[in-house]
C-alpha cells in the first residue's frame, strides 16, 4: 500500500481551503483519508498552514510521500525527514 500525503479540498466555489490529509494513493482526492494532520488556506495573503510536526514526522518516517504541495509546505514549516 503506496500512503500519500497531500491536499484534500474544501471551502465552496472560488474559495477553496484545503485539509492535509495521510491517504492512500489509490482513493479519490476528497476520499476517505486516513489521518487530517492540519490545513492550508491559499486565500490570505499571506498564505496560511497549521500542521501538526509530530504526526507529519511520524508518517514521513513510516515511508508516506508527500505531493510537490505538501513538500514546499512542510519546507516553509522546517518539517524534514
């Protein structure tokens, strides 16, 4: 089982926000996920991230790969393997 980190999208038209999510790469982009480890939000300027550090490593240590997203989140946040 191939596990992803990445961005699930929520927020309505135009607007978007988006959840980071731990999946599997095989579900849909707003499938089930297996664990939320924080947001992102693109419309303030500047953009705005939560992200829990512990459980992002934990995952990154478990083999999860993380989008190109995610990993320029993760960079900006100092979270590295």
């Amino acid at each position: 089982m191939s596990v992803k980190i990445r961005l699930s999208r929520m927020g309505y038209k135009r607007n978007p926000i988006y959840r980071i999510v731990v999946s599997d790469s095989r579900t849909a982009r707003n499938g089930g996920c297996i664990e939320e480890i924080g947001t992102y939000d693109p419309n303030k300027n500047p953009s705005e991230f939560k992200v829990n550090e512990e459980a992002a490593k934990k995952w990154l240590n478990n083999g999860a790969q993380p989008t190109e997203t995610v990993a320029k989140i993760f960079k900006i946040a100092g979270i590295e393997k």
